[in-house]
C-alpha cells in the first residue's frame, strides 16, 4: 500500500463513525471502509456528497492508488 493511501485511509478511519447518531459524513466514512473490507460496491457519489472537503481528498487519494496500482484491493480489507 502506497504511504497516500495510508494516510488517506487514516482520514477515513478517524471520521468514520457507525453508531445511530454519527453524521452523516461520519457515516459515510464508515459506510465507505466497511464496504472496502467486506470487497462489495461502494455508492461513491452518495457518500462523498456527505464527507467533508478532506474526507473527499482521502477517498479520491485512495481511488487513484487503485487505478495506478500503487494500492491494491486486498490492502484495504
């Protein structure tokens, strides 16, 4: 795993929230790793609507990871 990709996950994981009264950023995080882990699809346009400017660039960065192949699927689960 690209450092990037590290990082921007850290992002991730530090806003993710799962809990009934997360926001809905905070959910969106979460909802985005759980759905790495588990390897099923991801709604990327309704989550990153609800993340926050850097919540954005965390799942942009790790996007491009994958498609360069700096960062692989199995890195994120």
């Amino acid at each position: 795993m690209s450092p990037s990709s590290e990082q921007a996950l850290a992002v991730l994981r530090g806003k993710a929230r799962g809990h009934p009264g997360a926001s809905s950023g905070e959910r969106a995080a979460w909802d985005i790793l759980q759905n790495f882990a588990a390897g099923s699809p991801v709604n990327f346009a309704e989550c990153l609507i609800r993340l926050d400017g850097e919540g954005r660039r965390a799942v942009l960065t790790v996007l491009i990871d994958l498609a360069s192949g700096r960062t692989g699927l199995s890195d994120l689960g």
